[in-house]
C-alpha cells in the first residue's frame, strides 16, 4: 500500500486525528521531489481514508495552501465529509468528499 508506514497515528477520535510523517526516507517523499521532499497532496485523501475507514468515491472540492515535509505533525479536523488540514496551528489544506 502506498501509504505504509508513512504516518503514525497519535491520536483519532470521531472528528480529528492527529499523525506525524516518518523522515525523508519514506518512497512517497522519494518519489515526489528528491531534493526537496513534499507531501502529494492527493495521499491526504488516503490517510483520510485509512484513519476514518472511507471509501472515498468522490473529491468535490480541494485546497491546498501549504506544503507539507516530512517528520511533519498534522491534525486532520472532520465535519461530516468536510476536512480542513493543521500543520503548526495554520491551516495547510482543506477539502469535501
């Protein structure tokens, strides 16, 4: 799976979750700009996914802001099928499925 061992989850409850990115190592970080290491801001939909167990079919609306490195801690906040996205208190993203 393209996520494994990318993320560890810190805390997850009905409406957030909290994980951290594991170091530059990691094949996603490789792949996506070998010099400067960035986040694809398409794997914040398989996160999502995983942590909240969806099955994502549809994404109507995405922004992304900020870029997200790795060893990075972020807070995912859900209404309903309405996620924002935390890095360091500012908001870095924030999509609706």
């Amino acid at each position: 799976m393209l996520i494994d061992k990318l993320y560890t989850l810190l805390h997850k409850d009905e409406a957030s979750a909290i994980v951290e990115f594991c170091d530059e190592n990691h094949p996603i970080f490789k792949a996506h700009f070998p010099t400067q290491p960035i986040l694809p801001g398409f794997v914040h939909f398989e996160i999502v996914a995983d942590v909240f167990d969806l099955d994502i079919t549809t994404i109507k609306k995405a922004k992304f802001t900020k870029i997200i490195t790795p060893s990075q801690t972020i807070k995912y906040e859900r209404n309903d099928n309405k996620f924002r996205v935390f890095c360091q208190d500012a908001e870095v993203a924030s999509f609706s499925l």
